[in-house]
C-alpha cells in the first residue's frame, strides 16, 4: 500500500492506555506517524492472515 495514493479516513477506537503509550514509542522508535505505524502493523496482520 503506498501512502497518500488512497483515501484515507479517521476512525477512532480504544485501547488499554499502556497499549497506546507502547504502541506511540515504537511509532516514533520506527520514524513513523503513529499513523502511518498503525497502518503498517494492522496491513501486515491482515495479509498475513490471508
């Protein structure tokens, strides 16, 4: 997936707050956006499963 060729939407979900803090280090551990991060790990989960 290439970032900014598609449409992108917010959604907002909640997590466990140490969830979200660990998940925001290792966005910026990685040089991410935690958006871009999020995006990243959730893609890779899914195409894994396919």
């Amino acid at each position: 997936m290439v970032e900014g060729r598609l449409k992108k939407t917010q959604f907002n979900v909640y997590l466990p707050a140490d969830l979200v803090r660990e998940i925001k280090h290792r966005s910026i551990d990685e040089g991410l956006s935690l958006s871009a991060f999020v995006e990243r790990v959730m893609s890779d989960y899914l195409e894994e499963k396919r």
